[in-house]
C-alpha cells in the first residue's frame, strides 16, 4: 500500500489528533485541476471536497455532553470521545456540467462510460474512478488560447477501503463546574507537526442549568440544560504538485479552518447507574481552505505562466440536531454512547471520569 498524499492526511489525519503517516491507497492528485482556468479550479476543487469538509466540520459539533447535569463549584469531567460521521452515498459524486465552469469544454468518465453536462466526477470519498476533464482558456501574457487534457483525482472510495462511508474525529476534552449550576467545557490541542502538516485546535462550551429558574418544574427528577459549543480546528500542509503542466511552486501550500457552532437544550434523567439523555437544537459549520503561493505553469511550446494563490474554497453548512444517548456510571468512572441526527448523521462514544 501507499502512503496517502499529504492533503487528504491533512484533511483526515489531523482531526485524528494524529501525527503518524497513515497507510491507504494513493489517490491522484488533487492539483491536478490547477490545469483548468483559476476560477473554474476553485470550483472543482470545492465540489470535489465539500463531503469531506462538511463531515469533518460537523464532526467538531458532537461529543459535547453525556448528561443535562451540571457539576457542583469545582465539580470536574475529563473524557475522550470519537465521533464518527457517516456521509450519504449521493455525495460520492458530484455534476462538473452544473458549476458554471468558464473553461471546460470536454468531460468523460471512463469508468461510468458517460459524458456531456450530466456525466458525474468521484468526489474525495467516492469510487477511485478515472475521469478525463479538456480546458480551454487564454492564461494572459501573450501566450493565447491554450487547451489541456487532464486526469481529475479518484476518490478515496471509502467504503471500500475502510468498511464505510464515515469518518471518525476524535475528541478530549475537560468539563468544569463553576458557579450557579454552570459547566465550562474545553477541548485544546497545540500545534502538532508531522512531515509537511501541522494542525492546532481549540473548543470552549457553556452548559448551563435552566430548570432553576422555572418554578413549576425545579423540583421534578429530571435535569434541564442549555448548551452553546464553539470548536476551531486549523492548520496547513504543503501542496503536492502533479498536474500535467509540471507546475512548480516553491511556497505552495494549502491552509484550512474549520469552525463549528452547536446550540442546543439538554435532558436527562438518572436510574441508578444508568442516564438516558437527550438534546435537541442547531449546528452549524464554516470552513475556508486555501491553497496559497505562486505557481509556475509551464505550457511548451507557448511558454509559460504563473498563477498565485488560485483556489479559495468556503463551505458554509447548518442543521438541526436531535441527539439520543445513554450512560453508564459506575463511581467516577462513565461509559456513554449517543446518536445526532443531522444533515449528516453521526455516532458518538465516549469514556472518561467525573467527580462532585
């Protein structure tokens, strides 16, 4: 097997919070798409990765709580999470013939066998299928009109590879009680580096007590919260170039962030060592991804060019979330597994100890 090109370990690895080279098979090369005009790159670039994007960000929103309880002052949680993701089978592809690209003059996927404006390209977590793109556009300086066949990337074929169309993320975090039946909640990583990646994160979350303030209901056995979460997870990684123009770039890179909102209120209910909990609200995600620097394409016999920073991919996303789970505690110890439906369903299980 092959190592995985640095911007899907970035992409993948890094939520991960994990710094060792990941095994897979190799996936062409995103930059490939450098060879169609900068406006039309940008676009098939953002189609190409928006699935992975949106279920990494959502990612970040899960694994929050394990109960609507808030700790006594001084009361303190310390647990890990991984929340796992699954992505809906029709983001495996995605239509180049509906993006309004300016340059592309030709598609055919050679394993589908189609082409024209409703032939379908493999996203990033799709079928490692061959597809073919033609480019034709005037890059400036005098070169003239210039046409380009290209290879677009494979997708990374999830299922296959890995048993499923999800991604794990994940998560650890600290859950403090303050004053006034309030929990502050962090989550904090420091700038890990592995090769040509690094990747930082950093999440605060507020849960508060409301039933203390509705006379009719404070005194029933169950626990009523409301919960915000922010999650920021950012980084870089060099871009590998591959593209049929030989491009060469010696600062190139590609810088991402990913910021995650959830806001929702919280139930649970206690039996012994059993909680069942519960919360119902909103997410809400926005990423930015940049490739960044100045690239050197070179276009024999005409000559050649030079684009700088030519993709900017921001994916902005919400949904309802409606989250159901149980815990098991035993003393200090917890056990705690849950289920959110959202735009893009997701698993949660966690484990860790919680005093006072």
């Amino acid at each position: 097997m092959k190592t995985i090109k640095p911007w899907f370990f970035t992409c993948v690895c890094v939520l991960m919070l994990c710094s060792a080279t990941i095994n897979a098979q190799n996936v062409s090369d995103m930059s490939s798409f450098l060879s169609a005009s900068k406006d039309d790159a940008s676009k098939l670039m953002s189609a190409y990765m928006t699935p992975v994007v949106k279920s990494l960000s959502y990612g970040l929103t899960g694994g929050w709580y394990h109960t609507a309880q808030a700790h006594k002052t001084a009361g303190v949680d310390v647990g890990i999470s991984i929340n796992t993701v699954f992505i809906p089978t029709s983001e495996n592809y995605f239509t180049p013939g509906s993006l309004g690209l300016k340059s592309l003059t030709g598609f055919s996927n050679v394993t589908l066998g189609t082409t024209g404006n409703n032939a379908q390209a493999p996203t990033v977590v799709g079928p490692n299928d061959k597809t073919t793109y033609t480019s034709t556009y005037d890059p400036g300086g005098g070169i003239g009109p210039q046409t380009v066949s290209f290879s677009g990337p494979g997708g990374f074929d999830l299922k296959r590879n890995i048993g499923f169309a999800a991604l794990p993320a994940p998560m650890a975090q600290i859950g403090i009680g303050i004053i006034k039946n309030t929990d502050i909640k962090i989550r904090y990583v420091p700038s890990i580096h592995s090769n040509s990646a690094s990747v930082s994160m950093f999440g605060i979350g507020v849960m508060h007590d409301i039933k203390q303030y509705l006379p009719g209901i404070k005194s029933l056995p169950f626990d009523l919260s409301g919960f915000v979460g922010f999650n920021t997870l950012s980084g870089s990684t060099s871009f590998v170039l591959g593209a049929p123009w030989n491009p060469t770039s010696s600062d190139g890179s590609m810088n991402y962030k990913f910021n995650s909102w959830t806001f929702q209120g919280l139930i649970s209910k206690k039996f012994s060592v059993l909680t069942l909990y519960g919360g119902l609200g909103w997410g809400t995600i926005a990423t930015k991804v940049d490739v960044r620097g100045t690239y050197t394409i070179s276009a024999a016999p005409a000559g050649s060019f030079n684009v700088k920073d030519p993709v900017t991919i921001n994916v902005s996303n919400s949904s309802p979330k409606l989250t159901l789970g149980m815990r098991l505690k035993f003393g200090p110890l917890y056990l705690n597994g849950d289920y959110t439906f959202q735009k893009y369903n997701a698993v949660s299980v966690g484990l860790g100890f919680s005093v006072r």
